[in-house]
C-alpha cells in the first residue's frame, strides 16, 4: 500500500487494497458481529428512505449518500474525508504544484476552520494570514457549522475575484476583515538565498517536485558561494511548511542523513507496519546544520524534523510546531472519487509519536511581531552625519601597519557580513539566529561526522519502543 501524508487538502493518487480473511473458529462470532452491522445498516436505509419521502423538500440522492459517508468519515478524526469527483481532482492538481486560490491550508477545529499555514508568495500570505488564524465568516456568512470541505468550497471562485474572509487572531481584541483577490497558486517548492556563507533553503510544501528541486537548487548555491569549503552551513527553513507526500519528507531527510531510521509508520495491524532507513551519502557533505520550523510547520515538515534532530543532524531553532502525527491513505472508491482515510502514525527515529504534541525546538526562538510603522519611522536617526565612535574617527589618527591590504579588505569583508545579518535580524529574527548558530559552529570547525553515535536518542525507533518495554 502506497501512502501519502496529508495536511489539509494535499494528496495524490494511491492504491486500492483489498484485504480478504479467512477464520474458521471465529464463523459464530463473525456472524453475530455481522448480524449486528447488517441491523445498523437496515437502520440507515430506513432514515434515508424517510428523508426522501418526508423532508420539506425534495433532496438529491446522490449528494445525500455521499453526504452521510462524509459524515461517518470526518467522525472519525480531521483529516479523514470523502472526496467526490471534484474534490479528488483538486487534490491531484495541488499536489502537480499549480492550482487557483487564495494560497492557505486549512483544517478544522472545534468546529472552527483554522489555518494551519499560508502558502508562501501568494495572496493570503502578502494579504497577512498567519499559521493558527480562524477563519470565521467568508463575504459576512458565518462558517460555524458547516464542515471543512464547504467551508473551502465558499472560499473558491474565480481567479481575479475579491473574498472578504474575518480573521480571529490570538492577542487581537476582536475579530477584523481582510480582503484578498483570488489568483493561480503556483508552488515555488524550494528557494534558496545565501546569508553570509549559510545557505538557505527554503521547503514550502513537499509535492512530487520537491526533492529533485532541492537537489537542483543545493548544487546552483554551493556553486554560487564558491565551492562547498566556503559554505559555513545549511538552514533548511520548513516554517509554514504544511506538509504532503511521505516518499518526498523521506527523500529530503535521506538527502542529509548517511544512516539510520528516517521514519516508521504504524497502523491497526503490526504486519502492515512500515520503517524507511537512509542510504549513504550526504548533499550537505556534513556541513552543520539548522532547521528552522514554527506553529505551521506540520506532517512531512515533521517528518524531516524529527528525523534530522534524533540523529543529531541539524539544530532545530524557532517554536513549537503543529503536531500532526497520523498518515492518511487516499483510495479510490469510484472511477471519480476518493476517501481519504487515516491509516496510521508515524514515529522519529527514537519512537516518539508526535501527533497533538508537536516538535519542540532544541532552541526556542519567537519571531517578534512586526512593528508598526510609526514606531519604525520614531526609532530612525533625524540625522545622517556621523559622531565619533571609534579610535579610527578621531582627526589625525595613525593608521594600522600590522596587516596587509589584502588582510584588511578581509577584514572589512568580514564586518559587511557581520552587519548584514544585524540587519536582516529586523527583517526575519529566526532566520538571522540560524545564521548565527551556522557561524559559531564554523568556528571551532563543527562536522556531523564527529557525532557520536551514543549521543543520538536511538538507532532505530524499534530499538526504543523494545527499551521502553523493558523498563
């Protein structure tokens, strides 16, 4: 069985299993069980015969079955569901990296639609959505009430269009209105920048083009920096990374790992329980590394997370994240739909589920919020001459003759970078934190290799799920 993590409305095409059991000594008891089913099923026909035949109005039979399945379904946990012809489509088109919206995934919680994260680059995201808003009402009608898929269908529209969506925010007094214009989303899988000799990169979903982007992107930036030996480290930023497919959070955490567990699923049955271990070879060359992730971090994000902070690969710096442990198996009951059902939780490499608790930082670091734009224009010099503050701005002062030009252009080289990221501190604290870490491991010549493998939590999440049971 193929399966795929889903956050939200991400998926693919899966398999259809079909299990048969044989169990001779059980017959009596199977069919008493059944007995009882079949009594509950006489028990639905009934009910929707009597909808047909009494409700005040006349219903569709077709969206009345699929309604009742959809409800059997969401009883179950948030992210199982029915997924009728349409729906099934749209999930296969976002996962192929281009698809129209307002850029946002969302589940639901307490019957309120929550977002787990905006989408990078897209019009929620410059609109200010933030991971952990609740979506109340969409164009003034309220969305209590209703479930998630028809809380997204009032969402949808046409590109180009406006939607008014009210916004309840933690530490806001009150609910407010944002106004966005719908566009075609077009996922940008893996960015990369180069902060100092650190380069960043960048993960904002895990689709069928993720890892292959990464490998592409990795290679242009060692190259761009001059060569792996000037690379101080990597930032893998999964912040507001919703998730996605299992096989590409494998392949990513495989990417930087030479050995060891990656990732275990486990469901109902222990046989059809799963393990994936990495294979040598390391793109980062065991240059350190940091991962950053918050509140919108969630599924495949976790995945590589918790994969790279067992095995001691990478400082995980920023908050909490969002703590989705489970994997969801999508299967085709039709020609044209789906359901997408829970089969399973995974587990780190040390045998931690995560699901409700989330990945928590080795370094907790809050991204402060931004400030308004009066108190930026307050805090600004009303002058932009200069005032002595350092030896080399006093009249007459004799000059350095110890270093060589080529030593002082260093020098100032060194500064510019130092200074950069002070400066990029304001425009994004956590990653400029990251940065720093890469920094000062390169300083006393940090490399993965000189971990030890006593200092990793476990080899296998098995090997710890046995040592829990001894104790």
């Amino acid at each position: 069985m193929k399966h795929y993590l889903l956050a939200g409305a991400i998926g693919t095409l899966a398999g259809i299993t079909v299990a048969t059991q044989f169990a001779g000594p059980l017959v009596a008891q199977e069919s008493g069980r059944n007995a009882s089913v079949y009594e509950q099923l006489d028990l639905f026909g009934n009910v929707f015969e009597r909808v047909r035949a009494d409700y005040v109005e006349q219903v569709d039979d077709k969206k009345l079955i699929e309604a009742a399945i959809n409800g059997m379904l969401t009883s179950l946990d948030p992210h199982s569901s029915f997924l009728s012809a349409k729906d099934y489509d749209d999930m296969q088109t976002q996962t192929r990296g281009s698809f129209g919206g307002l850029g946002i995934e969302v589940g639901q919680e307490d019957g309120l639609v929550k977002v787990i994260s905006p989408i990078d680059d897209t019009p929620a995201a410059e609109a200010g959505v933030r991971a952990g808003d609740y979506i109340t009402h969409v164009n003034g009608e309220s969305l209590m009430g209703m479930n998630l898929d028809e809380a997204v269908e009032k969402m949808r529209g046409p590109v180009g269009s406006e939607i008014k969506i009210t916004i309840l925010r933690e530490g806001e007094k009150e609910p407010f209105d944002l106004t966005i214009t719908r566009d075609t989303i077009k996922l940008t899988v893996v960015k990369t920048r180069i902060e100092g000799h650190a380069v960043v990169l960048r993960v904002t979903t895990f689709n069928d083009e993720t890892f292959s982007t990464l490998k592409t992107e990795m290679d242009k930036a060692i190259k761009e920096a001059g060569g792996i030996d000037k690379v101080t480290g990597f930032v893998l930023d999964l912040r507001n990374n919703p998730g996605g497919l299992l096989n590409q959070a494998i392949e990513v955490s495989d990417a930087f790992l030479d050995k060891g567990e990656i990732v275990s699923t486990r469901g109902r049955k222990p046989e059809e329980s799963e393990r994936w271990n990495a294979k040598p070879g390391d793109l980062a060359q065991g240059k350190p590394m940091v991962t950053l992730i918050n509140g919108g971090s969630a599924s495949a994000s976790e995945i590589v997370t918790g994969a790279l902070q067992d095995h001691r690969r990478a400082i995980v710096v920023g908050t909490k994240s969002f703590g989705k442990g489970s994997v969801q198996t999508v299967m085709p009951v039709t020609s044209d739909s789906a359901i997408r059902l829970t089969t399973a939780r995974y587990y780190t490499p040390s045998g931690r589920s995560i699901q409700s608790l989330g990945i928590q930082p080795d370094i907790i670091v809050e991204q402060p919020a931004p400030k308004p734009q009066e108190e930026d224009e307050a805090g600004k010099p009303r002058t932009e001459s200069k005032f002595l503050n350092s030896e080399a701005d006093l009249r007459g002062a004799l000059n350095n003759d110890s270093i060589s030009d080529e030593e002082r252009k260093q020098i100032e080289e060194e500064a510019k970078q130092v200074e950069a990221t002070a400066k990029l501190r304001e425009e994004d604290y956590q990653l400029a934190y990251a940065v720093d870490i890469l920094k000062g491991l390169a300083a006393v010549d940090y490399h993965a290799q000189a971990v030890p493998d006593a200092a990793k939590p476990a080899v296998t999440g098995e090997d710890a799920a046995q040592g829990a049971q001894a104790e």
